[in-house]
C-alpha cells in the first residue's frame, strides 16, 4: 500500500502541490496535504499494526447496532 503525505507551505508549493496531486489521483494512492490528518492518519495505522485493532465500515457499525436495539432506523 502507499499513502503520500504532502504538507505544503508558501505560495511557492502551489504548483508542487497541484502536481503531487494529480500524480497521486492518477495512480490511485490516498493523498494526506494537512499535518493533523497526517497525524491522526499515522496513529491509525500504528493502532492496525502494533495493537491489532479490526477496521469496521462506519454503515456496518450502525446496522448492528440497531439491530441489537431492535429499532428500526430511519431508514436513511
């Protein structure tokens, strides 16, 4: 897996950035360009690796629970 993390700084980076980007767009690698999404990005893959913590689909979650609450939903 790849992941590019670009924090750009200055007018100057705006063509750079622009570029890293599409580069990244075009090969299909997730691109991080703020330093706390960076961060939490980073703790995230520590957790999946070092505290083998599951990764769960947010619509999955919210199925089960309200399966096990036996309310419905909204339906959204």
């Amino acid at each position: 897996m790849h992941l590019v993390i670009n924090t750009p700084l200055g007018r100057e980076s705006f063509y750079d950035e622009k570029s890293i980007r599409r580069a990244a767009i075009r090969y299909n690698i997730p691109c991080i360009n703020h330093a706390s999404a960076a961060h939490a990005a980073v703790r995230g893959i520590h957790a999946l690796i070092e505290l083998q913590r599951e990764v769960s689909c947010l619509q999955d979650l919210h199925s089960s629970r309200v399966a096990a609450s036996g309310n419905p939903g909204t339906g959204d």
